[in-house]
C-alpha cells in the first residue's frame, strides 16, 4: 500500500482534469491525477467529435490521450486508481483509494464528472458507441436523415429530440408514461414538431442490430398498459434518462445542491473547503460539453495556484 504526496491532487481524468493538470504542472507544482473509473472520462465513448477547436474529426479516445500524454509531457503523475474515500477536514487533505493507497495533498480538483443514467439492458451495453449515445450534440450529425429514438420525458429527452429533429428525417421519442416531464414550453415544441412521433407509455425491452458490421437496426418497446410489444425500425438511439454527478463520496464532506452536484463560490472553482476546489461536469448540470469542461479545468487549476501561492 503506497502513499503518495503532492502539491495538487486532481480526482478524474476527463478534459476538466486533464486540462487543470497541464496548468498546474506549468506553473511548477507537484501535481498528480488520480484517474478514476474510466480514464478519458465519458467522452471516450463518442467514436467521433467534429466541435473541438483544432480538430476537424476525432475520436473521445484520441483527444483524451492528446490531452494525457500533453500533462505528463509535462511531468504531471498519472494514476490509474479510484478514490473511495475523502478527508477534508484536516490539511494535508488526504483521499484513500479502492486499492489501499493514501494521497495526500495541499490542494486538491475535483473534476469526477458525472455519468449519464442508462436504460441497464444487456443490449444496451453491447450497442453503446455503436448507435447508442447519451449525447445528442456530440453523435446527432452522423444521422442525418435518418431515424432515431430518444428514451426519456424530462427536459433532457425534449432537448435532444428537438436538436435530433434538426438533423434525422424522423424521431421517435418513448416515454414510459403518457405525459411528459419537460418544461411547458419544450413540450409545444414537441408537439408542434411534425418529425418528431411519441410512442407513450413505453419502456425499452431490447436493443436490436447487427455484429458485421456493428449497428443499431431497431428497437423493442413493450406498453406498460396493455403489454404489447413491437419494434421500431431506428438507426441510433439517445438514451436521455438523466445524468448524475459522480459526487457520492463527496457527501458530508463537500456542500452539494438537491441533484448532487457540487457547489462552489460565485465566479470562481472554490469550493466550501479552502483549498479543495471543483471543476467540469461535477459542478455543472446544464453544458456537458468537452469545451467547457476542459475551460472549467483550467480556472480551477488557477485558482489552485493561487491558493497555494499565497498560502
């Protein structure tokens, strides 16, 4: 069981990390990322991403590593573990993980991200970055005219059902029930939409396709009132249930709002804890874009710097 001592501790590996650590190791900290569940974040599962300046076309997984192999260009450590366990209350701040390690550290990022909520069927797993996706803006245009499905009733489903509706020749949104969660005005819209279908009452049963090459040929849905099922025939499939921020070891240590995601200072990355601050999709429950996020990582690696120079 290893411990490890740093100036700076960044908890997550996605763009908000990954870009909070490229700028603390310029500014000549000690600076360590602890990456997580998934190194890359969730962007790694968007095959291709045609909206990050500098890059025409990449995939997630490309534009993690560039990000990566830039931060340890530049000395940051690399850590493939998992934190299960925080201590705020005393400096150095100390963070355990699932494989028995201590981190100790003068200030410490969150940058966790949060993970898209999913349908938790076997197909679902198969087909994702395949015709699934969670993420309307970063895989809409590669269905362009074509058909697609969105899963979910809330603001979510009715956001990207809207934007798909710009692109696909037809969107089919399924709900589980007959009305939907979404803002009034985000539902006229629906409504008003003449791509975009409802199937109510609805719940996915299964994910259909093909293995040569791998790909979302139709859905399976089952009516929770009358139990019938059929199959729609689809390209792509959103599945917009919701996200959650990965804050859950976060509780009682860090001040969170009512959906779990982490509060900091107006205007700034600061958390409620001198010296612990919070980056990316863990403090933002609106944008989820890698631009922003990345943007985000470097105000908190700043004012980590700053803290830390003047302490």
């Amino acid at each position: 069981m290893a411990l490890y001592t740093v100036d700076l501790l960044i908890l997550g590996s996605g763009p908000a990390g990954y870009t909070a650590g490229i700028y603390a190791a310029r500014a000549g900290l000690n600076t360590m990322i602890v990456a997580g569940n998934q190194e890359g974040g969730q962007l790694t599962m968007t095959n291709s991403i045609e909206n990050y300046p500098g890059f025409e076309e990449i995939s997630g997984y490309e534009l993690m590593d560039k990000m990566k192999q830039q931060a340890l260009k530049l000395g940051v450590q690399m850590v493939n573990d998992h934190i299960v366990e925080v201590d705020f209350a005393h400096r150095p701040f100390v963070c355990s993980s699932e494989n028995g390690h201590s981190y100790k550290a003068r200030a410490v990022i969150v940058a966790t991200g949060s993970s898209a909520k999913w349908l938790n069927i076997e197909s679902e797993k198969k087909y994702l970055g395949y015709g699934v996706s969670a993420c309307a803006t970063c895989d809409g245009f590669f269905y362009r005219g074509r058909t697609v499905a969105v899963i979910g009733g809330g603001n979510s489903a009715a956001a990207e059902a809207l934007y798909l509706a710009t692109l696909a020749d037809k969107v089919i949104l399924v709900h589980r029930r007959h009305q939907l969660r979404a803002d009034k005005i985000l539902q006229d819209k629906i409504f008003n939409n003449r791509k975009i279908t409802i199937e109510w009452d609805s719940v996915v049963e299964e994910i259909l396709g093909e293995d040569e090459p791998r790909k979302v040929t139709g859905l399976k849905i089952r009516n929770v009132e009358s139990d019938a099922t059929k199959v729609l025939p689809v390209d792509g499939i959103f599945v917009a249930v919701g996200h959650q921020p990965n804050t859950e070891i976060f509780k009682g240590n860090l001040i969170l709002d009512s959906k779990g995601y982490i509060v900091t200072h107006e205007n700034c990355s600061q958390t409620d804890i001198e010296g612990v601050f919070a980056a990316g999709d863990v403090k933002d429950p609106k944008y989820k874009q890698a631009i922003i996020s990345a943007g985000s990582g470097a105000k908190a690696a700043m004012d980590a710097i700053e803290y830390l120079d003047v302490e």
